[in-house]
C-alpha cells in the first residue's frame, strides 16, 4: 500500500525555511505547504475585522472562517501580520482548528513538505523525515534587512533584530506547540551556508533519511 510522504521543517523565523520547503518539494516532485500563511491570514482575516490579536474567541471564529481569498491577501508576509500570527498562534482552540487542514495536506498522495514550528511535533509527528533549520539571530535579522531593502522598502536593523528576538520568545516559551526541535529531527544551522548549499544539504539528509528507512522496513 502507498502512503504519503511527509516532510516536515521546523525552525525559527528567517532561518531560510520557507525557501528550503519550495526547492524540496519541488526537488522530490511532493506539494508545498507554508503552514505559517494559515497563522497569517488567520491574523489578516481578524486584523481586517478589527479584531484584536489577544481576542481568543475572535481568533478562533477567524481561524475556523479561513478561506481561500484569506490565503491570497497581498499583504501576509507584512512585519505587522507575522507579530499578529505569532500572537493568535498562542492560543490552543486556533491551533485545534487550523490542525484537521495540515494534516489533510500532509496526508494527499504523493505527499508534502511542510514547514513551520510544530510541524515535527505536534501536525506530523510520524513525518517519515524531520528538519530543524535554523541560524544565528544575526545571520536570520541581516537576511531579513536585506530583503526588505532589496524590494526597496526603508528598515532598520536593530528594529528587525529585536523584533525576531521578541517573536522567537514567543514561539519558544508559548505553553501550546512551543517551537523545539524533535527528538528525532536532524538540526541544519544555515548561518554560514547560503541558499543553494543548505538546499544541497537538506537533500543530503532527506535521502540518506529515506534510504534508512527503506532499509528498516524491509
Ligand atoms: O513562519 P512564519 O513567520 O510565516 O509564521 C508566522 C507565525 O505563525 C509564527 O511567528 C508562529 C506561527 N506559526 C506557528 O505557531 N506554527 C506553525 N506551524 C507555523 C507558524
């Protein structure tokens, strides 16, 4: 019997994780699934209702209302909507009702690479591999700044580094689903690769990961 396979990556903000997850995907011919742009527009959709992001029963009622045009709103990778996300993502009845869509993904042949804080532990648990990609809070705030400038918007690194450290805090010491890396997630510090030698060495990974598991299974 075929089954699903899962992928999952976990790791801080601006680890390069969401780059990795596409490539690999894309390399391994699985679908993609970016599980912080449900947390996002979960923020957007109750931001735009004029909702307030400590509002656990208007975070749920947002959470359970997703559509597909929440997914789609232009401004989700704003600094503004990532804080909102990191708020309403610590409250535990909007992680129950963004939990049945993530597994649903990861469970559709040919199977998924996810990525997120809890993808490991908490939506996957059985991921057939697990990555924890992360680096420095210098590398991850100077990567950060130099997006935002290259689509020529004004940052301030000192802001950016303080703004990831706070949201790091918050996923980290949050009591539901806290950001950690699996028991059985091998760790890929990306602080001084760049993008193609982290893709090279996630692949590295996934398939000597694979090739034990057959081995195991037979
Ligand atoms: O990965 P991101 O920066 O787009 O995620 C935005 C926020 O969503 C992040 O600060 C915490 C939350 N999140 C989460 O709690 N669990 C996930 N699996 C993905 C994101």
């Amino acid at each position: 019997m075929s089954k699903a396979l899962v992928v999952a990556i976990d790791g801080p903000v601006a680890a390069g994780k969401g780059t990795l997850a596409r490539r690999l995907a894309a390399h391994l011919g699985l679908r993609h699934l970016d599980s912080g742009m449900i947390y996002r527009a979960t923020a957007a959709r109750l931001l735009s209702s004029g909702g307030n992001p400590e509002d656990g029963v208007a975070a749920e009622k947002a959470a359970l209302a997703l559509t597909a045009e929440d997914l789609a709103r232009p401004n989700l990778r704003d600094q503004e909507i990532g804080g909102a996300a990191s708020r309403i993502a610590a409250l535990q009845p909007v992680r129950d009702a963004l939990l049945a869509f993530q597994r649903a993904f990861a469970a559709e042949e040919p199977g998924a690479v996810i990525d997120g804080r809890d993808i490991g532990t908490v939506v996957c648990p059985d991921a057939d591999v697990k990555l924890y990609v992360t680096a420095g809070l210098e590398e991850r705030a100077t990567r950060r700044f130099e997006e935002l400038v290259s689509r020529g918007e004004t940052a301030n690194l000192d802001d950016i580094t303080n703004e990831i450290a706070e949201r790091d805090r918050r996923d980290m010491e949050r009591a539901v689903a806290p950001l950690r890396q699996a028991d059985d997630a091998v760790l890929v510090d990306t602080s001084e690769l760049d993008a193609d030698a982290a893709f090279e060495k996630a692949v590295e990974i996934v398939v000597k990961q694979l090739n034990a598991r057959a081995k195991t299974s037979i």
